[in-house]
C-alpha cells in the first residue's frame, strides 16, 4: 500500500503537484485522469522515487524518494530506444534487478520466451528496438516491465501509440497481470478504457486531485466533467458500460 | 508452443568472443608489422630473439631503434587508440549520441590550450612539460564544463553543450596565443595534428597507468551502461543510479582521454570510426563491445602510424592526418546512414 500524504512538487520554481493526499491500494488498478498538465506524470514519477517531494509518500511505511530496494516497472510515454539493441536483449535488461546486469540466468531466459509469447512478440525476438513499429515498441515496453515480476507498474499512457485491437491486447495483458497481484497505477487519455480496466480513477486538474473513487463512481461524477472543463459527455449503452466522448465545439 | 530458453541464449552473448580474439590477432599481426617495418627494416626472427632475450637477436643501432623508438611507439599507438576509441564508444552510450566523440566536453581543446602554453613558455625541452601541462589543461577543461553545467544531473545534453562552449574559449585563447607568438605556431600545430615522434619509455610508462587503470572501469561497468541507453526513470526502476554511473563513465573516460591527447596530441575521429566499424561488424550495443573496441582502436592507431611512417618515408606524415583521411568520409557514411534510417 502507498500512502500519500500533503504531496507537493514545484521543478523550477513552478508547482506542479499540491495538496494530495492518496491512498494507492495493493493489487487494484488505479488510472490518473485529466487534462493535459493535471501533473498525471510528475505523480507517476514520485511514486517511482525519482521526483523530489515535499510531504510524505511512503510504500508500506518507508519513503520511496530514491528507494531502489522496491521492484517497480515503469513504462514511460515516450521512451529512449537504444541503437543496436534486439527486442530479447531490450526485454532481458527487466531481469537486470534479479540476475544482476549482464547476468542473463536460464531461468530468466525461459521467463523472457514466455514473456515474449505472451506479448505476441516472439518472432520479433532478434529484431533491433529501433526498427519497431510504434505499437511494436510499446508492446516491447510492456514485456520489458512483465519482466521484471514487479510489485508496482507505473504506466505512462500505455495505449496512445497502439490501434484498438493492440489497446485491447495491452491492456488484457496488464489485467492478467494485475489478477496476479501486481498493483498497476497508470494515466490514460481514454477515459472509456480507464473505466473498462482499471477499478479506481483518480481525477486530476491542475495539479491537485478533484475525485478518487471507483471507475463506475467516477465515470459519472461531476468532477470528472469539472475536470475537463465540461467538454465531454458519459453515455451508458445498453450493457451498462459507460462510454466518455467530447464534446464537439464545446456542445 | 512453449519456446526454450536455448533459442532466447543463442541470441544474447555479452562478449562475441570469435570477433574480439580475432582483433587481438589483428592488434598482434599489426604490432608486429609496425616495429618491423620503416626506414630500416628489421627482421622478425631477430626482432622476436631480442624481445626474448635470445642469442642472435638485434644489436648496435638496429637493436636501439627497436627497443628505443619502434617499441614504444607501436604500444604508445595502441593504448591511446584503443584509450580513444573506448572513450567514444561511452560517451556515444552516455550521451545516447552515436556521433559523440571523445573530445566533445572540451578535453581536447583544454589539452590544446595546456600544450600551447607550454610551448609559448618553455625555452629549454618542451616536450617534457608539454604532456603535464596539456593532461592540466585538457582535465580542468572537463571539470569546468561540468561546474558550468549546473542541470548535468537532470539532463545530459547540458553538459554536452557546455562541453562546446568552453571547448570554443579554450581555443578563442589558444588562438590569441598563438598570434602573440608567431613562432610557435609550427610545434602548436604539429601537435594539433597528432604525433607519436615523442613516445618514449618514460611517456609510455605514466600514461599506461591512467588509461590502463581507465579502461578496466569502462570494461568493468560496459553491461550497466546499457541502462543508460534507456531514460533515467526506466534505469533508476532498473535498480541504476543514473546519475552516479553517469559520473563515473564520463569520468573514467575523460582520464583515459586526457591522457591519451596528453601522450600523443590531438587525433582525430578514431573514438568515431572505431566504434561504428564494430558496431558495424557486430550488430551490438556499443557498450557491450568495448574490449573489442579496444582491441580494435589500438590496431587502427597502430596501423594509422605505420602509415604516417612509411607513407612519405624517410619523412613523416602527422598520424592525425592519416585518422582523418579515413575518418572524415566514414563520418559522412556514418550521418546518411542516419539520415537514410531517419527518413
């Protein structure tokens, strides 16, 4: 359990997180939500440790700021893709925490096939990272955090580069991960998928949380509109899933 | 189907041993060649006697040329080559910039300033204070770069650009020098061009120690430094402390390379060339090949001075004039490639 208290963050002299207070459940998914500069990724980032903070942010009692010993994934937006590197080698470096770097055991090496399977990307396996396709590379992103058998996943909006039937597959595999027991905090533009996978939606607008809560609590909540300055609308179909779509022109 | 691990093996060796041993042949074959070879020729059972201390081996001037001049010149070439080449492979890794060259933080320039001076000023023996004075100025200009760089910690590109800035002071007072002592413009730009005339016991024996002692950091950290490939928060959840590995590669890298620019002037594109021509034959990350690249950057310089010594014998090309005669049109090759990848 991460237990968030008075959180504040300013990066140059500019407050990009204030006043949060959160409690981030073990085993439940948890989706941050909210505009562009809500602070969705500084929160991800201080919950990774490598963000300075004022407050208190402690994962079962001790402050994660700089605190290696956790084994935490983190998927980032946009990430640095080396040259020269294949996709088995990029997944492999999530062993680096248990094997120690460069020390690739057999075990590691069955858990990557499977990981490589799981992800549908085994026969990419000798390819280079740098020559994937947007949705190849996020997928390879994914498996690389399925690697590591993490605790925690933080997941830096893991379905902007993919096409809907790769969305699904994502975050099918995240769910069966988070089945497992693994907790997942992510942010996500989508809010209709937010509200399909994730048990908890967190709203956030300008650096502060509006709303906390369950994703069917949430998803009709006024403070999620609030959130987005009134420009979308939530409609139910027929199955009772909740749908979030903007509003054209503001209308 | 469940795959096997063996598939996964086949596919992830950290060293490929069969490229790396044969460079060391390579290194071995070229070595040779260039303490056999110049105006005297020397022969290799009588040169391979001496070295042994065996019956029949050189003698008189011919056995002095060996030990005195071809010797230490041909390991001289290979420390600073492979010092050179290693150093551009971790920066290429540190700075996630394929075109990142070991003179880029200001070293180079700094060790010009620092030979300049000394050359200004020395009356007596020049070349006995030239080594100090550039190791000085070539080290103070790195630090200087990453005193300035106050955002070093947040984001390397800072340190690389204020690497540029005070490498153009450096040589904005170079320049004034050198027109305020008009005589010295000859030895300055002989060493700006790279010279290995002045390799000696004495030399070798020193800068051995630092680029040595360099190269088993950079080798012993070489697999962490695929971390550094990735961003800082993927590395840090890795269990890498970016910033610490960071220091501790620039650093062992910019030891290696003051005193390599110290030892012998400034050579050029060596710490490029190197490591794309492995890279090239290897298809790996370049920080998992920096013994190879070692290997590999101290046969290139050695094979670069046979050049500068034969090619217009009895006289002598600068070396740095043979580096860049191969090295600039690899770099054009190196940046369409880029471009043609980009695109």
């Amino acid at each position: 359990m991460i237990v968030i208290k008075d959180l504040a963050v300013s990066l140059s002299g500019k407050e990009i997180l204030k006043d949060i207070s959160l409690t981030i459940t073990e085993g439940l998914w948890s989706c941050l939500v909210g505009p562009n500069g809500a602070g969705k990724t500084t929160l991800l980032k201080v919950l990774l440790g490598t963000t300075p903070y004022s407050g208190s942010v402690k994962s079962n009692g001790v402050e994660v700021f700089r605190n290696q010993k956790r084994n935490v994934a983190f998927v980032p937006q946009q990430p640095q893709i080396p040259q020269g590197m294949t996709v088995a080698e990029y997944v492999m470096l999530g062993r680096a925490k248990k094997d120690g770097w460069g020390n690739e055991s057999a075990k590691s090496r069955d858990f990557i096939a499977e990981v490589l399977a799981q992800t549908n990307l085994y026969g990419l396996h000798k390819q280079m990272v740098s020559h994937l396709s947007g949705g190849e590379m996020q997928r390879t992103l994914i498996a690389r955090a399925l690697a590591q058998e993490p605790e925690l996943i933080l997941l830096d909006e893991p379905t902007s580069a993919l096409d809907l039937h790769h969305q699904i597959d994502v975050l099918n595999n995240l769910q069966f991960l988070q089945k497992s027991g693994v907790t997942i905090v992510s942010t996500m533009h989508d809010i209709t998928l937010a509200a399909m996978y994730a048990e908890r939606i967190v709203v956030m607008q300008s650096g502060r949380v509006l709303a906390d809560g369950s994703s069917t609590e949430i998803i009709h909540s006024a403070e999620l509109r609030t959130a987005f300055d009134n420009r979308i609308n939530v409609f139910t179909l027929d199955s009772g899933r909740p749908v979030v779509v903007a509003k054209k022109d503001g209308k | 189907m469940t795959q096997s691990h063996s598939e996964i093996e086949a596919i992830s060796p950290i060293w490929n041993w069969k490229i790396t041993s044969l460079c060391a042949l390579f290194l071995l074959f070229i070595g040779i060649a260039a303490i056999s070879f110049g105006p005297i020729n020397l022969s290799f059972s009588r040169i391979i006697r001496t070295l042994l201390g065996m019956h029949g081996g050189l003698t008189g001037p011919d056995r002095t040329v060996l030990i005195d001049l071809r010797l230490p010149r041909a390991l001289l070439a290979a420390l600073v080559g492979a010092a050179l080449a290693t150093s551009g492979a971790v920066y290429q890794s540190v700075f996630r910039n394929p075109l990142a060259d070991p003179y880029l933080l200001g070293a180079a320039s700094g060790a010009g300033l620092g030979a300049t001076i000394a050359i200004t000023n020395s009356h007596g023996n020049v070349y006995s204070l030239l080594p100090i004075f550039s190791f000085v100025g070539g080290t103070l200009a790195v630090l200087t770069s990453f005193f300035i760089s106050g955002k070093f910690f947040a984001e390397p590109q800072s340190l690389l650009l204020s690497g540029i800035a005070v490498g153009s002071f450096a040589t904005a007072i170079q320049t004034y020098l050198q027109q305020r002592h008009s005589a010295s413009l000859r030895p300055v730009y002989s060493w700006i061009l790279g010279e290995l005339t002045v390799a000696n016991w004495q030399i070798l024996s020193w800068s051995s120690i630092y680029i040595l002692m360099a190269l088993a950091i950079l080798i012993s950290i070489s697999k962490q430094l695929d971390g550094l490939m990735l961003s800082d928060e993927e590395s840090f959840s890795l269990g890498i402390n970016p910033n610490k590995l960071r220091i501790i590669a620039v650093a062992a890298a910019t030891l290696a390379t003051a005193t390599a620019v110290s030892a012998s002037g400034l050579i050029g594109f060596v710490g490029i060339v190197v490591p794309h021509l492995v890279r090239g034959v290897t298809h790996r990350v370049t920080n998992r090949n920096l013994l190879t690249i070692a290997l590999a950057g101290a046969a290139f310089l050695v094979l670069a001075d046979l050049g500068a010594r034969t090619l217009l014998s009895p006289a002598e090309l600068p070396i740095g004039v043979i580096t860049a005669f191969v090295g600039a049109p690899f770099f054009l090759v190196v940046l369409r490639r880029r471009r043609t990848v980009a695109s």
